[in-house]
C-alpha cells in the first residue's frame, strides 16, 4: 500500500513537495484553506539556483515559455542614466545543460503550472479544507503511528505523515511549537506593481542612489513587474485604495523611465503592498510525523530573491529523503539536517542586506553580500 501524505497549504513550498512525493510514488493530498485561488503576490525574481530548482521540479520548460529568462541586471542611476550591466553567473544541469541565469515569471502563472503538473499525477487538490486540530503519534493496535487532521465541519483523516505548508503565518506552527520566537518585522515594506513591458526592459532593471531601492523585472513577453524596497519605521496598516498615491510620491524622485511609469499610476494599477516580516524556526521542524516546510518554517525577504526557490528546494529535498528511508521520522531528521544551515543563511544574509539598505549602506557594501550569498546558494543543496 502507497503511503498516505497530506500536504497543508497549496502555496509553492506546498505545490512542490506534493509533486515531488507523487513523483516518488506516494499517495498524495492537498488541502488548501481558501475556496478559491486567488494568489497574492505580484511577480517573481528568478536566480540561477531557483532555477535548478525549477529544472529538477521538471517544470523549466513551462517556465521559460510563459516567465521569461534573461542574462542579468542593467543598473542604472535616479536620472534613469544605464551604469553598467551584471551578468548573473549561469549553473548547469547533471547532464551539463547550462540553465539560464536570471529571470521572472508571475506568481499565479507559476501557481498554474504547478497545478497542471500534479493533475496530471491525479494528486486532489481540495479547497476550502479548514483545520481545526492535527493530532500527531496516534497509535493503532497494530503499533503504526499516523497523523489524525480534523476539519471544520468534524470530518477526520489519518495521514501516515503531514507536510505543513501554510506560510508566514502558520497556525500548525504556533500550535505544535507555542514557544517558538513569531515572525518579526524587518523595518521595510515592499511595494510591487505588475504592468505592461516596454521593450528596452529586456532583462532586470535597477536603480540605485534614491532614497529608495527601485527595480523592474521582466515576467513574461507582455508583462514586468516593478519592485520598491522602503524604510518604515512600524508595521503600518496603509489603506488599499491610497496604495496607487503613495506609490507614486514614492517614486518622485526618479527621473526617465521611472517618471514616465509612475504618471500610469491609477487606482485600477495591479499593486501588492507588504510589510516585511521574517522567521526562522531554530529547533527541528518535525513533531512526530508532522514536519513544517517552505515559509512555515524560514521566511525571508526579497533582498536574495530566494524564497520561491527555498520553498521549491524543500519539496525536493523532501522527496529525496523519502526515498532514502523508511522511517518517516529519519526522513524529516534528514531533511532538516540538510535544509536549515542553507535557509538559516539566505533568512540572516538577506536581513542583514535589509539593514544596510535602511542604513543608506554603499552600494559596494551592499553588493558584496548579496554576491557572497548567491555564491553560497550556487552551492549544491
């Protein structure tokens, strides 16, 4: 008999590891809390390790004909003045295929791929699946533990292991681990506008030397998004209908192609505001047969753009280790071994990268880290 895995949360991380586990021939399930998908978030920054992740996830091709692959960064001044331009540093694949090294796709477009991929698997995706309860260590006669989940409306499961994926905000977290430190707030908030791509934004834009970090990614043929990194003082709540004004005074003090974009804005743009916040669970991420992954367990922030592919690198990771061992308690032993040094450094390095932006740090100062982590995530995982 297959075993019987349940996957709590249909974000990245989630999508991931249920396709790696089905992959590996497990019988996988997906309960997704909301009713519908209605995927927050804008777009996302692709590196050349998020995209060895994408390859071995075997959704690279999808990827790159609906996002959109590119060779680095122009950087470029406040006047909107072209500086210089980074070549992001290209990875290969097993069979010495090089991937590409920088790019973007949309979030709900990666979100679409991941689900056709596992329908195509026959993995259930249920929405709507509201937790009340998840009971670890139940133990039947026959001396199997497994995993008992109870829903809203009194239904009942038993799982042979659950993989938490519910992000951030994780009410498995708090439940299974109450003295665990909360997530904190960075200082900054993230400002992110989807919109149409003009054609000299051919690859990743940035502007430096404002009193803000501005930059704009390609996601596809048609579409970029731009992204705004700014310094406030508390966790505000900002009223949606006023993002689109003060998004724009934000971005008064750019002159060319940023001027131009900035009078666009309306009160339809497609904005997503978000305060910073990260978390890092410093213990092991397992309770008997219920492990945490993905945000749930290591939120970062953007300044690596690494997330994504922390998350995508988890489902893999755990599939590995599922096929290594037969016991579900090695297996999440395992995989946290192998996965918290690497996201414990991408959730510190990328703060720390947060506090030399609020500290008007030199841009050398800045780079030096950010190029010294992506040296370390280039690294094998």
């Amino acid at each position: 008999m297959k075993p019987r895995v349940l996957v709590l949360g249909g974000g990245i991380a989630g999508l991931s590891s249920a396709l790696m586990l089905a992959r590996s021939g497990v019988e996988v399930t997906v309960f997704e809390s909301k009713k519908s998908w209605d995927i927050l978030g804008a777009g996302l920054t692709i590196n050349g390790p998020s995209f060895r992740a994408i390859h071995a996830l075997g959704i690279l091709e999808d990827v790159v004909q609906q996002g959109h692959a590119h060779a680095g960064v122009k950087v470029h001044d406040v006047e909107g003045r072209f500086l210089k331009s980074i070549v992001s540093p290209t990875l290969t694949t097993d069979d010495g295929n090089a991937l590409p090294g920088a790019g973007g796709i949309l979030r709900s477009t990666l979100h679409e791929i991941l689900l056709r991929h596992l329908e195509k698997l026959g993995v259930n995706v249920h929405m709507g699946m509201n937790l009340t309860a998840l009971t670890p260590n139940v133990v039947h006669g026959n001396s199997s533990t497994l995993v008992r989940s109870t829903l809203s409306d009194g239904q009942q499961h038993e799982w042979d292991a659950v993989v938490v994926a519910e992000g951030l905000h994780s009410q498995t977290r708090r439940a299974l681990f109450p003295h665990s430190e909360p997530p904190c707030f960075t200082g900054q908030a993230c400002w992110r506008w989807v919109l149409p791509r003009p054609p000299e934004v051919d690859q990743r834009h940035f502007y430096l030397g404002g009193q803000v970090k501005v930059g704009l990614t390609p996601v596809s043929d048609e579409k970029m998004y731009l992204f705004l990194l700014e310094s406030i003082p508390e966790n505000l709540h900002r009223d949606s209908a006023s993002w689109h004004v003060v998004l724009k005074n934000l971005l008064q003090g750019f002159n060319g192609l940023l001027s131009e974009l900035a009078s666009d804005l309306t009160s339809t743009s497609e904005i997503v505001y978000r305060p910073l916040e990260a978390h890092l669970l410093r213990q092991p991420w397992h309770v008997g047969s219920v492990v945490l992954i993905g945000d749930a367990a290591h939120a970062t922030t953007p300044q690596l753009a690494a997330g994504a592919g922390m998350a995508m690198e988890d489902g893999i990771v755990l599939s590995q280790e599922w096929a290594r061992h037969s016991n579900v308690s090695n297996v999440f032993q395992s995989f946290f071994s192998r996965r918290f040094e690497r996201c414990k450094m991408v959730v510190e390095n990328s703060m720390y990268i947060g506090q030399l932006e609020q500290a008007r740090a030199s841009a050398d100062a800045q780079a030096s880290w950010v190029e010294s982590s992506l040296r370390e995530l280039a690294r094998p995982f």
